[in-house]
C-alpha cells in the first residue's frame, strides 16, 4: 500500500492504466503514494527489508496509519463506483438475505432458547418459549446496542433450570467480549458485569450460582488491540458480586503461553480444564473436584501431555467419555472412570475410514458427526459402542447440533447445502424420528442448482476434493470462483450462502476445494499441508484452478480466487507464484507478513501451522511463500484485499503492509486495490448491511475482470 499520511498523497504516484473488459472512458487509476522507510533487519545471514513496517501501528493511535487509510479507501470506493452490477447485486443480495433463520435451540429446564433473524436484521434476535409449545417471546434483542449494527450478541448459556443466562457482547468485531447475567423470567439484566474475556468458554455452576469464564489481564489502552494474548487464566464469578472479587480457580504463571477453558462435568461433581498451547488439537486435561459452587485446592491431571486432541462429550453413571486422536489419526470414542486417567481409556468406537468431527452422550445414545470426503455422516451407537445405524440427511452437506443430556428425549440439528440454507431438525431420541423444527421460506428454488463433488490430482499426484456448484442451466465455459483455506486443522464443509448465491444466479459457477492442511481426512490430511509441506496447499490450490480450465468448467480469463484469513494468505501466496493463471483475486483479512505473525495478539498460537519466525529452517520456509516478501514484477491479476482497521485478530498491519508493496511493484496494469472496513473487525458479528455492502463490492469487482454480466446493470 502507498501513502504519506495525509490526503495530499492522494496526488501521489504515477497513474496506472487498467486493461480487460473495462467500462467506456474509465479513468486511469492513480494509487496513494505510500512512504517508507528504511528498516532493514538481518535473520540467519539474510537481509530482509520492511519499508512499509509503520503501517503496523494501530490505526486508532497513530494519525498517520489513519490517514493512509482515509486515502486508500478514497481511491477504492471511487473506482467501485464504476463497476457495472454493484447496484444490483447489493439488491438482489437484499433480497436473498430477507429470510428468517433459525439456530439450534437449547433445552434448559422447561425451556426453549434460540435465535432468529427476521431477514435484514443486522445481529440476530435471541427468544425464548415455555415448553415445546409455548409462545415465543424475545429475550434479548442486540439490534438497538450500537446504530451502525456493529455490537453483537455472542454466547450465550442458560442455567440448568432455565432461570438465568449468561450472554457475551462483542463490540465492533474485537475479539474482546463482555459477559453480563439476565434474569429469564423478566427479561431484565442483573448488575453483574464481567470484562477482559476471550477465547473462553461460560460454565454455569450446577446450582446456577454463578459460572467458570476465562480471561486474560487488563492491557493498556494502546496495547489493547494488537498486544500479545499470554497468562489466560479461570475464574469464577458469583451472582451479585464484582468482578475484582472473582476467585482464581487456575492459572499456569509458569507457563503463560497457555491457554485454559473449563468445562462442569454433567453430573457438576468436576470441573475440566482443557490447556492449549496453539492452534493445534493438543491437550492437557487436569481435573478440578467440585462442591457446590467451590473448586477445590487440589487438582489431579489426567492427561499431563500437550500432544493429542481430547474432546469431553459427556457422561454416563462413573464413565466420562472423550472423542480423541491418540493412536487414532481420523480419532475414536473412548471412556474412563471417574477417577482414571489417560492410561485407562478404553475405546468405545475405533477409528474409522472417515474422520470424527464430533459427538455427544445425549438421550443415552452416542451421536457421531463423521466427515466422508468433507461431507457430514452422522452414525448412531449405544453407549457401548454397538452401532445403530445412521440419521437420514437430506443430501451432500453439513450438519451442527446433537447437544443434550443422558437424559434427553430430544435433540437438535443443523443442515445445510450449497443450494439449501439451514433448516433445524428435531431429532426424536425415542422413536427415532426426524422432523424439520424450522425451515425457511426461500426466494429462490434449490432445485434449480447443482452441486458435485470432482477429485483432481495435484501437483504431487494427491487427489483432492472439489466441490463445483451452478445453475444447471450454466454449460461450458463460465465465470468461476474458486474458494479455498487449507490451513489449521479447519475443515471447509458445504454450507448456503446468500452473497454465493447471488453470483450463481447471475450464471457463475462456484468451486470450493478442500485442500491440505485441513481436517477434511484427518491429522495425516492436516500434517500435509503445513509446516515445512506448507507449498503443498498452494499446489492443491494452484492445481484446482488449472482442472477446473482445463475440464471446460471455466476459461482461461475467467477464473477468480477467494479467501479469509489464512485463505487470504493462500489467495496472496498463488497470486505471487502463478500470477498468469487467475483474472482475478480477493485476500480476505489475510496473514500476509510470515516473519511478524506472531507478534500481535493471537498470532503467536499460529506457529503450530506456520512455524516459528525466529527458527532458522522455518525461517527459511516462511521466506518462501510470504505473500508480503515474494511479491514480484509479473502482469498480476486484479487484486483486491480487503481487511477492518480494528480487526484485532490478524491485526490489518498485514493487508496494509501487503497492498503497499503490491501497488508499488511493477506487478501490471489491472488494479490492487484495498478495502479497509470500519467497526467490522476478522468477521464475526458483521451486521448484516455491512455484509450485503462488502460482497455487492467484491463481486461487483471480480465479475468484472472474469466477464460474468450482472443482469440490471
């Protein structure tokens, strides 16, 4: 990115004409000089510049990141404006959004609580109902918190009886939640506010008393977005007292780099704190005896290792029941005792061909979520292990749900598809029924779409999943866009989305890989794609785009690549290494500098997947492929990045820094341009709005260098 920190700059730098199927008498574009500077730091005898590191700092501290900001979205929105199809896009989006959608209900007590969005709400409504038949009534309605939409309803967990909930507010995209009690019965919030939490679970003691939370120590104001995450640690809040009187119930002051999340046993006798180091699946278990709403002073690990994945699934009498990887790469069900620990786990379901993506005790049944070729199965067994049998499933898609008790009689699930918003289903524990619990009513048919799932060979010869969806009145060569992530054990399922479906009807095709480094088959699946095999995700992704030309699915000037976070550091990797292949490109809140990743905010968790910077052989590694450093002078696809100036999980120092390097190497004549949200942080908890206004933009943008015409425009 170029700029000089003040709205002169937007004079600055010579034009650049744009080629491709351009609008009549568009402008030469002309970019925002960026300063630099001269930082020049050397790493295991390699010098390595960074001329644009202050773009690091915190937009909402420095004027001049500011400033930089203001200019280039000045220069992105004016050249959005003459993009033919944004109006109708955003309109048609509007109107594919104007649906309600229901999420899974939560049976507490007598109670039904779930949430719902109307349509064009911004943040979904949280209601509740008494009794399966009862009259819904809304309990906690986000929608007036903020006027631009951009404060949202997080979790929240009703208390065992139903009485009381917790619920999270998260506020412009941060990360940073905080937590506050609500009276169910009156609607009305208790005093208690509870702060500085995140990444954390909220555990409700048994007597619904008060509830386990994490959180890590107050930064200082400026730190407060971009500083490092260390010494998390769990404490309990009770009803009706302050916070600065929460007990400590544990830390590691020893080992900071640790995260901690509890988990009260079904039975409410244990408390489970599960400690983490990283992003990987790698756990230490210590369990934590409980009296009441006490935690006692000892405390008995169970699993004293950070090496494989533990997942709590329930209880059943003295058994307590795990979904693991250990000895197990597509993972199993095993039980131990009450008082055993990890060396007398006894399997209960082994591992099989398809990988466990979850499963839960509920109604005296195991219910297991399995992931065939990165699609849901679900499989039914007793608590035994004997199988059951399989839950029908409307088709190729994803599945969510399944929570309960022992006890329950009932359960809850998600579905949904390319072509299928989500529907919930209940699901009879007893007979065995399944019955939809709410279904959408939809402004379009599914019928009309096709989806199929490909596999193609890699550059290694690996063959990988490809999901392709289109109007099945779409043949021959069209407008593609290929989405991929591969990274962090992440596995990237079927699933409805109105801003995808508006590129659809407009006769694109959707294509969606499930590349290495994901979950898709496991940790081997996994293994593959990070590390020092970190180039293999490219080369899947790099492969998909050329399959996808060369079996007539799209042309060689109509294929653009999308993705988010660690996707958009894939989008940035592939453009630098085949620049040729794609006509265009969106790096969403991507990871963009490898050498600095791990030094703001939760980004030192990320060295499972990428490595340590300050490690000569994964130096060495991450310099091969940092799209920030590997930038070159090629005729480069349009590129459009985008990014918010207060995403406080991959901190935006990453787009700026990349789009400012990029504008300013003779890398071709189409655009490289950058949109920097406000208030929007890495995604979650996006009003709506902002949603449909994002999406008619990137679209808008890649329909235009892919040739897909937008009817109205």
């Amino acid at each position: 990115m170029r700029t000089r920190a003040t709205l002169a700059a937007l004079l600055g730098t010579a034009a650049v004409t744009l080629s491709g199927p351009l609008i009549a008498q568009e402008a030469p574009l002309s970019y925002p000089a960026t300063e630099t500077v001269d930082t020049v730091e050397e790493q295991f005898g390699v010098k390595v510049a960074d001329p644009y590191r202050w773009l690091e700092n915190d937009v909402r501290v420095d004027p001049k990141v500011a400033a930089w900001v203001e200019s280039q979205n000045k220069v992105t929105d004016a050249y959005l404006e003459t993009l033919p199809g944004r109006a109708a896009l955003a309109t048609r989006m509007r109107a594919l959004y104007d649906y309600a959608r229901t999420g899974v209900p939560e049976v507490a007590g007598n109670r039904y609580f779930f949430t719902r969005n109307s349509g064009l709400q911004n943040q979904a409504v949280l209601y509740v109902k008494d009794g399966a038949n009862g009259a819904e009534r809304v309990l906690i309605d986000p929608n007036g918190w903020a006027k631009d939409g951009a404060t949202a309803l997080d979790a929240w967990v009703p208390s065992e009886d139903g009485s009381k909930l917790i619920y999270s507010i998260q506020d412009g995209g941060s990360d940073w939640r905080t937590v506050k009690i609500l009276d169910v019965a009156t609607g009305k919030p208790l005093d208690d506010v509870v702060k500085w939490v995140k990444f954390s679970a909220l555990e409700w003691d048994k007597a619904g008393k008060g509830f386990y939370y994490s959180r890590f120590p107050e930064p200082d104001k400026e730190g407060e977005f971009q500083s490092l995450n260390t010494n998390q640690e769990i404490r309990y809040h009770a009803i009706g007292t302050p916070q600065s009187a929460d007990p400590l119930i544990y830390a590691t002051p020893q080992e900071p780099q640790l995260n901690h999340s509890a988990q009260v046993s079904d039975d409410g006798s244990f408390l489970l704190v599960t400690s983490s180091s990283g992003t990987d699946e790698r756990y230490r278990l210590t369990m934590i005896d409980l009296d009441g709403t006490k935690a006692s002073t000892s405390q008995r690990v169970i699993v004293p290792e950070l090496v494989n994945d533990w997942q709590l699934i329930g209880m059943a009498g003295d058994r307590i029941y795990f979904v693991t990887n250990k000895d197990a790469p597509r993972l199993r069900i095993v039980s131990m005792a009450r008082n055993g620990n990890e060396a007398s786990i006894e399997t209960v379901v082994p591992e099989g061909e398809a990988v466990i993506a979850g499963a839960s005790v509920v109604g005296g049944k195991l219910v297991a979520n399995y992931l065939q070729d990165a699609r849901n199965v679900v499989k039914l067994f007793d608590l035994a292990g004997k199988p059951m049998g399989e839950l029908p499933l409307p088709g190729i898609g994803s599945v969510g749900g399944f929570d309960g008790d022992l006890d329950s009689k009932e359960t809850f699930f998600a579905y949904s598809s390319f072509n299928r918003p989500t529907t919930i289903y209940r699901y009879d524990l007893t007979s065995g029924q399944v019955s939809p619990w709410a279904e959408p009513k939809l402004a379009f048919n599914p019928d009309d779409y096709a989806v199929e799932q490909r596999f193609y060979a890699s550059k290694d010869g690996t063959k990988v999943p490809m999901f392709i969806v289109r109007k099945k009145t779409v043949t021959g060569p069209a407008p593609t866009l290929l989405y991929g992530y591969g990274g962090f054990n992440i596995s990237v399922l079927p699933g409805f989305s109105p801003t995808r479906l508006a590129w659809l009807e407009q006769g694109g095709v959707y294509a969606q890989a499930s590349l290495r480094g994901g979950g898709e088959y496991g940790k081997a699946w996994h293994d593959a794609g990070r590390l020092a095999n970190k180039q293999n995700v490219f080369d899947d992704f790099i492969a998909a785009g050329e399959y996808l030309i060369k079996q007539g699915v799209t042309g060689k000037d109509q294929l653009a690549i999308e993705g988010r976070s660690n996707g958009g550091l894939l989008v940035g990797a592939v453009v630098n290494q085949r620049p040729d292949l794609f006509s265009a490109a969106h790096a969403a809140v991507g990871v963009m500098d490898m050498l600095r990743f791990d030094r703001f905010t939760a980004g030192r968790y990320w060295v499972d997947d990428y490595g340590y910077p300050n490690k000569e052989a994964d130096f060495r590694t991450l310099l091969t492929y940092s799209p920030y450093h590997t930038i070159r002078k090629a005729d480069y696809p349009a590129v459009m990045v985008s990014t918010a100036d207060t995403d406080d999980r991959v901190v935006p120092g990453h787009s700026f820094k990349y789009t400012a390097r990029l504008q300013a190497t003779q890398a071709g004549d189409k655009p490289h341009l950058i949109r920097i949200e406000t208030r929007a942080g890495h995604g979650s908890g996006k009003p709506t709005d902002k949603i449909i206004e994002e999406f008619s933009d990137i679209y808008a943008f890649l329909a235009h260098f892919t040739g897909l015409k937008i009817a109205g425009e």
